[in-house]
C-alpha cells in the first residue's frame, strides 16, 4: 500500500471532526489522518486528536485553498506516495474517500475526482450551488477536451504529481473548480469516479444565490484562460 496521507480541511466542526478521522482511518488502514484546522475557534482540534488524528492548528483562517495547501505541503515534505483530501463536515463518507483513491492508484490517473452526478447518484446541496456546479462543469468540459460532471466536489486524491503542484501552488477562491484548471493546465490525468456523498451536517456552502453570477464568472475567465494557454503550449511533436 503506498504510504497515503488523508487531508482533513476544518473550520470549527467540533461536532463532525471525530466521526470523519474515525470513518477514514477505518477505510483506509494505514493512512496518515492529518486535520489542517483553519483558525477554528471551538473544540475541532482536541477532538481531531482524540480520534486519532494528527492536527496542524493554523494561526488564523486561511481560507479552503489554504488549508488545502497546508496538507498537500506535509505530504510533499514527508514524501507521501498519494494524498487524498476530505471535508470536515461529514459530507465524504470514508468508504466513498477509499474508493477515490482505489481508482487513483488502480489507473493511470495523476488526479481522481468522486463525481456525485455519475451513474445517476444525485446530489442534496442547495438550488445555487447546483447552478453553479453545472456551469462549472460544463466551462471545464468544453476546454478540457474531456467530460467533468463535478467540479466542485471537495473529494479527490491526487499521486506524487499532483501533490507537488498543490504543495507549490493552490487557488484561494473557487478552490475546487481552479485546482482543476491548474491540473489542466500542468498537463495532468484527470479522471471521476461516482460516489454518494451524504448532506452537510455542519457549516454551510460557499456558493450561495447572491454569489452564485460571479462563481460563474470566474470559472469562465479560468477555463478562457486554461484554453488560450492550451493553444500557445508548443505542439511537443
């Protein structure tokens, strides 16, 4: 088993944190659980450790794509094989998290996104959020030359290629949507597979109705972007 290092990115989730670090150390035996708590201000990083965890308390919130990135550095540091990167709201059940990395270290895949609208399996967020969701797919589908069903989903895990690139560098607004441009644009295997994904038990999205025109926005000013790079790239022929 190649040595895996679970990210747990928190944001005062005392309530949810345990159960999480629990559900993935007993899916994914073996791994390394360590929760990059973002500037939580209640019980998140006691309760992290209580169940196993190792917790990086961060001064302050950085935001997802800093906590992301903080995770994605110690893998980089300590010469993790293969990272795999899970919320703290309880939204990624730790069998969903195991079969995301299956299918990364099975395939020839630098990055593998759990898709919840694969195969079917629906998703229980908000009206907005799956607007916004749908056009970021369909954005990244057209300039990646490839299907994207999900560019959202926090639920991914990435190999030594993708660890790299998210240790130098990680977007700090729409995350999940930028981190796939990034990949795009570094030339990586990107792949989905479908899971479930159960209902946020704490916190809430950040894609919200009053946000959800400049979400759009700016995955179109990204995928515009990833696009003109595409065609500038020398033909490697």
């Amino acid at each position: 088993m190649p040595r895996t290092l679970a990210i747990v990115r928190a944001l005062n989730e005392e309530r949810t944190v345990g159960d999480v670090v629990a559900d993935v150390r007993a899916h994914i035996p073996g791994c390394v659980v360590v929760v990059v708590d973002d500037g939580s201000t209640d019980a998140t990083a006691p309760r992290a450790r209580a169940a196993g965890a190792r917790v990086v308390s961060l001064p302050f919130n950085l935001g997802m794509g800093g906590a992301a990135q903080t995770g994605y550095r110690i893998a980089r540091d300590e010469g993790f094989d293969a990272a795999v990167q899970v919320d703290g709201d309880g939204q990624h059940p730790g069998s969903e998290a195991a079969r995301v990395l299956g299918a990364l270290l099975e395939g020839p895949h630098d990055l593998v996104v759990g898709s919840r609208f694969l195969e079917g399996r629906g998703d229980l967020s908000t009206p907005a959020r799956r607007w916004g969701i749908r056009i970021a797919s369909h954005l990244l589908s057209a300039v990646m030359g490839r299907r994207v069903t999900d560019a959202t989903s926090g639920l991914r895990a990435v190999g030594r290629r993708g660890i790299a690139l998210y240790a130098r560098s990680y977007p700090c607004d729409y995350v999940e949507v930028e981190a796939l441009i990034l990949a795009a644009r570094d030339g990586m295997r990107v792949a989905e597979v479908p899971v479930t994904m159960r209902a946020r038990e704490q916190g809430r999205s950040t894609i919200r109705p009053a946000h959800a025109l400049v979400y759009g926005a700016r995955v179109a000013v990204g995928a515009a972007s990833l696009a003109v790079t595409r065609r500038a790239a020398p033909d490697p022929g």
